[in-house]
C-alpha cells in the first residue's frame, strides 16, 4: 500500500485531476488509494469494468483537459486490453499515464495465472517504460528510500506524458510488479491533503500541427532538429495552400489570414472557419490549375480524410513545411521540414492566387438550408394555390434525413460551449465534403483512425469539458458498427455524475464505407455483405434501456433539430435510420 499511496499521491500533487480504473485482484492497492484521493476530493475516479474502455475513457479526459491522466488495470490480458488507447494517444499526442499492476520476476514465465511479460509491451508507442522494482518496505512516517523511489517514478511518467521529454505528448508505462500481500491499511501520511505543486508543468498545448519524420518512437532525438527559438519565416513568394488536419487547431486559420493563402481544413482541425476557407476542396485539389499549380504546402495538424490532400502531399517536388504538433512525425514526400513553429513575412498578398481559389470556393459550396416557404401561396385566395404550397411545407417538413441532413442538423446545433466528436465511419466524410464553416471545438481519433473507443472518448471529454460546473453538451457522431464495437462504453457505475452526452448513430444496417471502397467493383455482393457490410440488425433501444440511457428515433429533420435543441440532463442514445 505505501508504494502504491506514493505514486497515486505525488502524481496527484503534479497536477493529476482525473485517475481511471478497471477493478483486478493484482491493482487492488492502487483501487483502494485512488478511492482514498476522490473521498479526500483531490482528484476524480471513473471505474470502468473493461478495460479497454478504461483507456479511451482516459484518452477522452486527457484529450479535452490536456493533463495526464492515469489509468489503473491488473496484469494478464487487462494490460493488453490499453493498447488500442496507447496507440491512438501516441499518434495523436494525448498525455497517458498507464499504471499496469503485475506479477513478481519470480513468477513470470512460470505459468502463473494472468501472466505474461508485461515490460514493453507498448513498445515504441511510449514516451517513458519502466518495469518498477518490487516494494517491500512499510513507511509509517512516508520518508523512506522506497517512497522517495515511486514519488520519483510518478514525477518521471508525469514529464514525460506531459511532453517535457521528447516535446510530444503522449503515453508513458509504468509497470507495477507486487508479491503478497496485495493490499493493507493505508499509511498515516496519506491522508494529509497536498496542495498542487506550484512547479507543476502546465496543461500539454492544444494540437497545433504535424511533425513528419519516418519511423518509430519518440524520444530525445527528436527534438534535436527543431529550431526552439525563432519561429520559421514563410516568405510571400511561392503558390502556397494551408491544410490543416485533425487536430490542428485555430493557428492553421491565423496563418491562412496573415499570409492571404487559400485554406484547407478537414471538418476534425478545428481551425473550419474564416473568410480564406476553401469549400468543395477535393474538386480543387485535383483541378490542375487550382491544386495543380500548388508549389507549398503548410501543414498543421494530421490530415487523413481525403486521397487528394495525401496525393498533393506525397508530390516529391512540392515544398512542404509542417508545423510541429502532437504525435509522430511523418515524412509524406520524402524532404519535408519540420518547424517547431511560423511566421509570415511582411508583403503584399498574391491576391490573383487567393481569387482564384476564393471564386472557385464560392461554386463548391453547399447550401444546406431548409427552401423559404412560398409565402404568397400560403396566403393566396386560390385554394388549390393554398394547397400546393401547404402541401409542399408538409413534404419538407416530413422528408425523411439523410447522410448530408444529419450532418447539417449537429453542425448547426452545436456551438463553443458545445464538443462535438466524430467516430471514424462513413458520416465523417460526408461532413467533411458538404458543411460550411465554423469556429466549433471539434474531436476526433484520427491519429490511428479506428473505429474502437469512440463512446468511450467521447464520454471522457464529457466528462472533462464538464468539470466545476461548465456548461455545454457534448455530442458524438458514428455509425452502427461503430456504436456496436464499443457498446461497452455505454455502462455508467451508478454512482458517478452522468454527463450530458448525446450519441447519434447514423443507423444503415453495416459498414456502408466498403460500398465506396475498390474492393466494391470486384466483390460478389454475397461476399462483400459477408465479409465487409457485415449486416447487422440490433435493436438499439433495447440497448439503450439495458444501459439506462434515454433513446429517441428521429426520422425528420424537424423532430432532430428539436432534440438536438432542447435541454438535456444526462445520456441520450439517438438512432438516425438511414439507407444504404
């Protein structure tokens, strides 16, 4: 217990906020002394049976507060169940702190149950791994050798999450091998209450870009070729497009208007809005004289929802500069520089270059609202003028939603108090090919891009974006099969606070995106519904009730807009049937 109310205590003290946990015989220490930090109200635990749901729920917290945040499992198969999060937060750059209880040296490779060689198992996906020694010590006075070692241990992990190591957040491993007994009374100095260190290091930055390189982990080397102290100066000169992917932030959008440069930005940057916006910009990309004639290209966040953005980007005689931001770097076409960050030099703009791409914009776009009402027939004298125009309103009220409707009703319902998350399906394309601009908080995993973990992201960013009272909803937008894979993520410990979550499934029946995909035009449609669609028929609200969650079925624009609208108070699981 003393080791375990060491560590817990002084990551706490760092800054910890939120620590996340899957019961386990192995962790039992480290449950009871995160159970004795929420009760003293230093820090707030969320209890997930699943593990794997534990690490999303934690990436999701990290992600939206941008602290650490540990999460704590048993050994065995419980430590694998993190990858999936650890993979994502090392590709996206989200603080983690995974805290895997073990076995003893001396009972690995034994045959032990819930056994397995545990030390690097995340690889090169960690910022930090250490398999920790064994405590034996009992520090009644919490001055000992053994709690200095685990106080330094957290202080370790905690800088090395946060970034401070390598410059990139991201996961970092501490593995915990403890013998019998596994649990005791807790030592007397852990109930005195710690303040926050006054020299903890502060929230990891909000994502700002993309560093490329090829390869592998992230460590010290890293940060080597990266010039601290000036920003990069981007001359006015060349035919320049800003992109900015997932995560890229609100800085893409600064350095679009400062340098009047057409801007590209993926409906997951977060950086969607200004007047140097590009609307319809897959068309563009692939028109010879607009993304044709493109000679740089600067590259904030990391994008991944289009073919024509990864095309421009692997072009070999295209200038790419990326500006750094969490995550790995990568090396798209085989020169690009990274910076660590950019100015705009002072210069006139090439205003027959933003024209350009501004007219053709402007032809792209997609007006998305509703048809005005045809007021004179509504008041006409002719009854059968009154009726027509009656009966068109009915039609319009009344038509059923599609992709692009549903994509439209929670961009419009959502504002900046708001988050808004897309899972990894088919729905996230559509936004990204038809919806305007707007300065909205925006998440989504896009650093590995799978479509595990979804709810359980969201709700940690819930839960975050909540905290001390803070108004807003967040809303998380999926397919089926994207709900069903991480239908764990529904379960909520009874006793913790409900966020206001609402999880809107776009319900098509399976995995339509294969639809779209090569393999379509090859496949039999016997073998592409067996192996790819993978037809499904739940019933959702069945779900909904076994999980407690409120369920609603909107088929028209109307009664969406009107849930999306009206207040809520807890967990709503809303189903959007739409075709194939």
């Amino acid at each position: 217990m003393d080791a375990a109310s060491a560590l817990l205590d002084e990551l706490v003290h760092l800054g910890v906020r939120d620590i996340v946990l899957s019961p386990g015989s192995r962790s039992q220490a480290l449950a009871l002394a995160a159970t004795a930090l929420e009760r003293a109200g230093r820090v707030s635990l969320h209890v997930r049976i699943d593990e794997r749901v534990a690490g999303f729920t934690a990436l999701g917290l990290a992600r939206e507060s941008r602290l650490p945040v540990p999460v704590v499992c048993t050994s065995g198969t419980a430590v694998a169940n993190l990858l999936p999060a650890a993979l994502e937060a090392h590709h996206a750059g989200v603080p983690l702190i995974l805290l895997t209880a073990d076995r003893p040296p001396e009972l690995r490779g034994v045959g032990a149950n819930q056994t397995t060689r545990q030390p690097g198992l995340f690889g090169p996906s960690t910022r930090f791994a250490l398999d920790a020694p064994v405590p034996e010590d009992i520090d009644d006075a919490g001055d000992s050798t053994q709690t200095a070692t685990f106080r330094a241990i957290a202080a370790d992990a905690f800088a090395a999450a946060s970034g401070s190591v390598s410059l990139t957040a991201g996961p970092a491993h501490v593995n915990l091998p403890v013998r019998e007994p596994l649990a005791g009374s807790l030592p007397a100095w852990f109930s005195t209450a710690r303040e926050p260190a006054e020299d903890a290091p502060p929230p990891v930055e909000a994502a700002s870009g993309a560093l490329y390189q090829g390869g592998g982990g992230i460590g010290l080397a890293e940060s080597s070729d990266l010039d601290q102290a000036m920003p990069y100066a981007l001359a006015r000169g060349p035919r320049t497009l800003v992109i900015a992917g997932a995560d890229a932030g609100v800085g893409a959008e600064q350095v679009a208007h400062d340098g009047g440069w057409p801007l590209v930005a993926e409906i997951v940057s977060g950086a969607r809005f200004g007047r140097n916006l590009v609307h319809g910009y897959r068309a563009l990309l692939r028109d010879e004289s607009l993304g044709g004639a493109v000679e740089r290209a600067i590259v904030f966040g990391r994008p991944t929802l289009s073919r024509e953005i990864a095309a421009l980007l692997s072009d070999p005689e295209l200038d790419v500069i990326a500006v750094r931001g969490p995550g790995e770097r990568l090396n798209l076409n085989g020169h690009t520089e990274p910076v660590e960050s950019v100015r705009v030099d002072p210069g006139e703009t090439d205003r027959e270059w933003l024209g350009a791409w501004m007219r053709a914009s402007q032809a792209q776009e997609v007006d998305l609202g509703a048809p005005a009402p045809d007021l004179a027939g509504l008041s006409a004298s002719d009854p059968a003028a009154r009726r027509k125009a009656v009966d068109a309103e009915l039609a319009a009220v009344r038509a059923p939603l599609d992709r692009t409707t549903l994509v439209d009703a929670l961009w419009r319902a959502t504002w900046p108090h708001d988050r808004l998350v897309f899972g990894s399906s088919r729905l996230v394309r559509v936004a990204d090919g038809v919806l305007g601009g707007k300065k909205v908080p925006v998440h989504s995993n896009r650093g590995v891009a799978g479509i595990d973990g979804t709810i359980a992201t969201a709700t940690g960013i819930a839960l975050a974006s909540q905290a001390d009272g803070h108004s807003g909803v967040t809303r998380v937008l999926l397919g089926d099969l994207a709900l069903l894979h991480d239908v764990g993520a529904l379960l909520l410990p009874p006793s913790e606070r409900e966020p206001r979550l609402q999880v809107v499934v776009g319900n098509d029946g399976g995995g339509t995106i294969f639809d779209g995909l090569e393999v379509a035009q090859v496949a039999s449609p016997e073998d592409m519904d067996r192996v790819l669609f993978t037809p499904q028929a739940v019933r959702l609200e069945h779900l909904a009730l076994a999980y407690g969650w409120e369920y609603h079925r909107p088929t028209t624009r109307s009664a969406l807009d009107q849930l999306l609208t009206s207040p809520i108070g807890g967990r709503q699981l809303i189903e959007v049937p739409l075709e194939r």
